[in-house]
C-alpha cells in the first residue's frame, strides 16, 4: 500500500439522546466499545453521563428537559 492509499484507524463514535432518566440496559451494550459518545439532550439527570461517561469520552448537548444547576455548564 502507498502513502496515498493508506486508510486511516477507524473510530466509533455513539450518539443518543433522549434519555429522560433512564439509559436503558440494551443502549449501554450497544455503546460499549465506542471511542467517544455524543449524547444529543433531554438528559434530565446528571447520573445518566456519569453513567456514558463509564464508557467513553462524552460530548453533551443540553436539550430543553435538562434544567437545574447540574445542567448549567452545558
């Protein structure tokens, strides 16, 4: 392979959003394995990133639900 032809390393990047409380079991699994996570608002409590934040980097996007001084900075 030339330099010109080389693929670059691959990232798997999670989004989700929505999760009002709850990250489900079954959205955990799926993200598991990504190098980063986006989680796109309605958050709604701050243990659901702490929770996404077990398992990659995280970017957060404040939704209209996330309210209160823990949504603050977001």
């Amino acid at each position: 392979m030339t330099s010109s032809t080389r693929r670059a390393p691959s990232s798997r990047i999670g989004l989700i959003s929505d999760t009002h409380n709850l990250v489900r079991p079954e959205a955990l699994e799926y993200l598991a394995g990504c190098d980063a996570i986006i989680h796109a608002g309605d958050i709604c409590n701050e243990a659901v990133l702490e929770a996404l934040r077990q398992i990659a980097p995280l970017t957060v996007v404040r939704g209209n639900n996330d309210t209160g001084e823990w949504a603050a900075s977001l």
